[in-house]
C-alpha cells in the first residue's frame, strides 16, 4: 500500500521507518546469508566445476574444502550486505501526483486523478510498504493508506 506523508512529519517519521527496516534488515542478514550460500553451493555448476578443478584436483591440502566453502560464504555475505545497503540507501519515499479531494494519486502518471478523472498538478509524497509494523507507525502518526483508483 501507498501512504501519503505530509512534509512537515517527513523526516520524524522516515528515520522511524528507516529504524525499523534497520532492524528488520539486521535479522534478516544471517538468514539470507545462509540460505544465498546453501542455494550456490547446491544449484551454480560453475562453482561445483571451480571445487573440483581446485580442491578434488588440485595439490593435497587438507583445508582446502573449508577455505573453500569459507570463500562461498564470505561472498554470499558481502554480496548481501551490498545489496541490503543499497537498498537502505534509496529514497524512502517516492513522489506523486496527488488528489487532495480525493486522497488520491496518479500511480501510472497519466496526470489525471484516478477516481474523479480532475487534471493533477499537485504532488506528494508516498511511503510504499506491505508490512504491519510500518502501517502501524503510520496509523500512530494518523496516516492511512491513499486510493490508487
Ligand atoms: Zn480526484
């Protein structure tokens, strides 16, 4: 769902939102992490094919399977990490044509309002989430989800 945020709660209430995925994100990490080494190992052929030519074949080492899955995982985990800051770094909030009579906006920026069909030259702001502990800061902050059509 979209929730217009007015701009004098902006930032109080972006830096809560932004917490909170923070968190989320944070317990997250191990999950994704574990769960992006255990499908690398188990589906790339490239990787299989890079085990066997280095380990299986390679010079006697005792440790090479473990530096080898230790690699794999370091850079499931970096490339997580990566990805996870990236995301945190975009824009929180997207900007659109907005209704005010309708509490309306123009999500397939056609310039029109979906519901009363008016030509739209006001815009807002949107936070866009599908999680309840997000709508629930909203609802504290007297927020509600606006009409798309
Ligand atoms: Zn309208």
């Amino acid at each position: 769902m979209h929730i217009r945020v007015p701009s004098d709660i902006e930032a109080t209430f972006s830096a809560e939102i932004r917490k909170k995925r923070f968190r989320t994100n944070l317990i997250l990490y191990p999950i994704l992490v574990s769960a992006g080494s255990i499908f690398v190992l188990a589906k790339a052929h490239t990787i299989a094919l890079l085990y066997r030519v280095l380990v299986s074949h390679g010079p006697e080492n005792e440790g090479a399977p473990f530096w080898f899955f230790a690699t794999v995982f370091a850079s499931v985990a970096l490339l997580v990490l990566w990805i996870l800051v990236v995301l945190s770094r975009r824009s929180l909030l997207e900007e659109y044509l907005y209704c005010s009579r309708c509490e309306a906006f123009d999500f397939d920026e056609v310039g029109k309002c979906p519901c009363c069909g008016a030509q739209l030259n006001e815009k807002a702001r949107f936070l866009f989430t599908f999680t309840d502990s997000e709508i629930e800061v909203a609802k504290r902050y007297g927020l509600t989800e606006s009409r798309r059509a």
